[in-house]
C-alpha cells in the first residue's frame, strides 16, 4: 500500500509538463467547490431574510380558520410546549382616502401583541394615543396618500350596497406607519389594536418551530402558505449547483485527459510494476489516489476559503448592495453543515467516475507487447 501511495504522489508532483495539468485540474474543481459554497449560501441568505420578514408580520405557523371553542386542544398543544402563539380576528376590507381605495387585509389585534409578538419597523408613530391605534405598510401609506395623524375610511367588504342602503364604515386616524422587507406586507396589511381583550378570533398565529404533523390539516407553515414563492427560490438553487457542478465536471474531464497522459507517457515504469508483481488493481488504486489526491485538496481548499468569506460577510459586511432594491445593504450569506457535505460527497462522485474512464485503457495494455517495444 505504501508503494501505490508513493507512485501516486510522484504522478502528482512530477516537473515535466503533466505537472501544468494537474495545476489546471486543481484551478478547476477549486473554483467549481468555491462557486458552489457561495452561489449556494447567497441564495440562501435571502430566503433566511425572507423567512425572518415574514414571520415578523404573519409568524411561523398558522391557523387561517381558527375557531376557539372547537381548537382548544390546538391552544392546549402550545401552552404545554411554550410555544408563543397570538390570535386576531382578519378580514378583507375596503380603505378610502381622499386620492384612492384599496382591498386590504385589516387585522385586528390586542395592543400588547404588536411588541409581544410582532416585529414591526416601525418608521413613524404618534407616541402617545389613547383611542385603538391603526398601523399600515409605508407602500400602502404611499399609494393613498396618507401620513401620521390623517384619517382612513374602513368599509367591511361584506356589505352588500343598494339604492337605499348607504354602507357603513369606520374612520380611524393613522397613529403608525411600519416598514417590511416583504412587499406583500407593506402594500395589503394594515393593524388595528385594541386595549381590551380581543372578540371574533378567526385566525391563530405561532413564532417557534414544531412537529407540525401533529396537527397536518389545521396549521401550515409559511412555506406552505407562500408555496410559490418558496419553491421558486428552492428551484433556483437547483438550477445553481447544477449548473455550476458543470465546471466541477468539466474539470473531472481534464483529470481524465491527465491520467490517459500518465499511462501513455509512463508505459516503461507502468511495465516494471507490472513485472514486479503489481496487479491490475494496485495500478488502478495508484491511479484512483492520484485523482482524489488533486479533488480533495482542491474541493477542500475551494470550501474552506469559502466559508472564510461566508464568515467574514457575516461578521464585517465587506459586500455592499443596493438596499433600494435587495431590502438589504449588505449581501446575506448563509450554508450550513449538510449542504457542505452534500457537495463535498457529489463532487468526489462524479471525478470518481471520470477517473474510471481512463482507467479501462489499463486493461487493455499488454506486458509481452510492451517489453518488445521498448
């Protein structure tokens, strides 16, 4: 064993021009591991930042036709668990001002919750009001025209209109205007709160995390609630590392190139092993170290130079970028243990498999045939 591994390290640290081959292998699955970790980690900075502005506004979990008297024993499941849950009563209104009228989601909840529960950015605020307050999204406040202090026509959208009925609504004053990094909250959710305890619960909502199979058809998950736009940046992940494996392969390719290289330029010392009693599966172990001698160092080094740049983002925000249209100044990065591995062990696959190729012209060389050649 000691004597393939030392063949193989001499394959790789050879001074003739296969050493420039391996230096371009080397540069190629470095830079498709490098790719990878951090395509992968920005993609998934931004869907953390999305999950963690969603669950500022609608939570983790939820109970969309929440009913107190029949779920208790859902109330019962949290309490037990320590679980942080908030209930409110939504409904789709019917807003005015004196420019525009928008069809909103108006969401009535206890006062205390809006700090107990809810995260909002809150960007302008009366600081002191007595009467229930009403909070809206800075883009909604934009579309109607709205600031601090003006006041907002509420009609429930329930209301069925006649030529003899004038529909009923609520004018209450604007006490806040609140910031969300996800557009859907900003521009079609307000809040209305109340001092007193809270009547008409029809909707439940849980910060914290789970075994949601326990309850599989009440409470979803905002995943499930936004599928469409979960999925779609879970398919941009797919379609990332699949597309920047391919510089992972095309490197695998180049290995191959070098090894059928060795076995061409190398037929005397290949004969001499031979003669001296190595077998056809020692040459291919020599020549199966050599190729991962090259992809771990190289996939290695891609992955930890990697996650040195993860951390230093974390940690400094050395990456600026347009917070106007990402949400955000500096760029979000995030990759975890298993994702790590599953590159690390797909990437050592496929350049085991291209180093297979090559390998059959072995099989195929001949000892007698050789000596007589040389």
């Amino acid at each position: 064993m000691r004597l393939i591994f030392l063949v193989a390290r001499r394959f790789l640290f050879t001074k003739n021009s296969l050493n420039l081959t391996n230096i371009i292998s080397f540069i190629g699955i470095f830079v498709g591991s490098f790719s990878l970790i951090v395509s992968i980690s920005v993609l998934n900075g931004f869907q953390n930042l999305l999950s963690n502005e969603i669950s500022k506004v609608f939570g983790n979990y939820s109970v969309d036709n929440f009913d107190i008297s029949s779920d208790k024993n859902i109330i019962h499941f949290l309490d037990q668990n320590n679980l942080l849950y908030n209930q409110s009563n939504s409904e789709k209104v019917f807003v005015e001002s004196q420019l525009s009228q928008f069809v909103v989601e108006l969401k009535s909840v206890e006062e205390r919750s809006l700090t107990s529960f809810y995260n909002l950015d809150i960007i302008n605020q009366i600081s002191s009001y007595d009467q229930n307050t009403l909070l809206i999204g800075d883009q909604l406040a934009f579309s109607l025209g709205v600031n601090v202090g003006d006041k907002l026509k509420i009609y429930n959208q329930q209301i069925s209109v006649s030529n003899l009925v004038i529909p009923t609504y609520d004018e209450i004053m604007v006490t806040g205007i609140f910031s969300n990094k996800v557009l859907k909250a900003n521009s079609s959710i307000i809040f209305k709160t109340f001092k007193n305890e809270l009547k008409n619960i029809n909707h439940l909502e849980i910060l914290g995390d789970f075994n949601q199979d326990i309850f599989p058809e009440k409470i979803l998950s905002w995943k499930e609630k936004n599928r469409q736009l979960f999925e779609a940046t879970e398919l941009e992940k797919l379609i990332t590392f699949i597309s920047l494996l391919l510089i992972i392969i095309i490197s695998s390719f180049s290995l191959s190139a070098t090894i059928i290289q060795i076995i061409s330029n190398k037929t005397k010392s290949i004969t001499i092993l031979r003669v001296l009693g190595l077998s056809q599966s020692g040459f291919n172990r020599i020549f199966f170290i050599y190729g991962y001698l090259i992809s771990v160092i190289s996939v290695f080094c891609g992955m930890v130079i990697s996650c040195l740049i993860i951390f230093l983002q974390n940690s400094f925000g050395l990456i600026k970028i347009e917070k106007s249209i990402y949400f955000v100044d500096t760029l979000p990065m995030a990759i975890s243990m298993k994702e790590i591995l599953i590159i690390f062990l797909v990437s050592l696959l496929l350049i085991g498999i291209f180093i297979l190729f090559p390998l059959k012209s072995l099989k195929r060389f001949k000892i007698i045939k050789t000596l007589q050649n040389n």
